[in-house]
C-alpha cells in the first residue's frame, strides 16, 4: 500500500489552523484495529494496486486506510522528534516513515 505520508503531513498541517477538523478521509482508529489494520497492510505495503490504496473491502481494509495510517506515522515522528510544522517539509516522507514506530 502506497501509505500517504505527505497527505498526512498536509492534513495534520490543515489540522493545525482548523482544530475541529477531522477530514472524513482520515479516521482516526482505537489502539485494537490499528493494530489489526497494520497488520493486514503490512503485506501490501509497497503495493501500487489501486484498488488496495483506495481500501479493498474483501481484505478488510477500509476506503482510504493509506491517509489515515499516513497522518499516524507522521503525528508519531513528531512525538519523537518535535519540530514546526513548517520544518517538517523539509523531512523526506521515507525518513519519516523509517524513524516512526511503524517501520519494522
């Protein structure tokens, strides 16, 4: 799966100016199915299947599960590595990707 880290890097940015935002493209999850969910995309991580990007229902993966595992990775770099968002552009997405919790 094409996780959407830059998506994710824009929608916490949006996120920032408008508090009440939650895009409905980027649901956040309980600790149970993110789990469960990152288990499931692990195996299609690096997949550029359309239909496995966009969520694909008999793998039980939800519609839009990239964007939303994306702004999790990228809200979990800024946990260990506290910065403006504004400095956080500057951070390649695989960099952020490897330093997050969800690189295995």
């Amino acid at each position: 799966m094409n996780i959407k880290i830059t998506e994710g890097q824009v929608d916490l940015f949006a996120m920032s100016l408008f508090p009440d935002l939650i895009p409905k493209w980027n649901q956040p999850f309980n600790n149970g199915a993110e789990t469960t969910l990152w288990e499931r995309v692990k195996p299609v991580l690096y997949s550029t299947d359309p239909e496995i990007h966009a969520g694909d229902k008999p793998k039980g993966l939800p519609w839009c599960l990239g964007y939303s595992f994306g702004r999790m990775i990228v809200e979990d770099y800024l946990k260990n590595h506290p910065m403006p968002l504004s400095k956080l552009l500057d951070i390649l997405a695989k960099h952020i990707f490897e330093s997050s919790r969800f690189h295995s």
